[in-house]
C-alpha cells in the first residue's frame, strides 16, 4: 500500500503546516 503524503505548499500559514505535520506523522507511526 502506498502512501500519499500531504503536499505543504509553503508560504506563511501556520494552521496548515501544523496540520500537514500532524498528517505526516500519523503516515510516520503506522510505518
């Protein structure tokens, strides 16, 4: 099974990078 992991298109946005974090942990911990 693939993973997709969540693209972070930068810039200045906090709530997304903290969400896109948390996505790509929860990616990490089930590996």
């Amino acid at each position: 099974m693939k993973h997709k992991p969540p693209t972070f298109t930068g810039g200045y946005n906090p709530v997304g990078a903290v969400k896109w974090l948390e996505e790509v942990e929860i990616i990490i911990d089930a590996m």
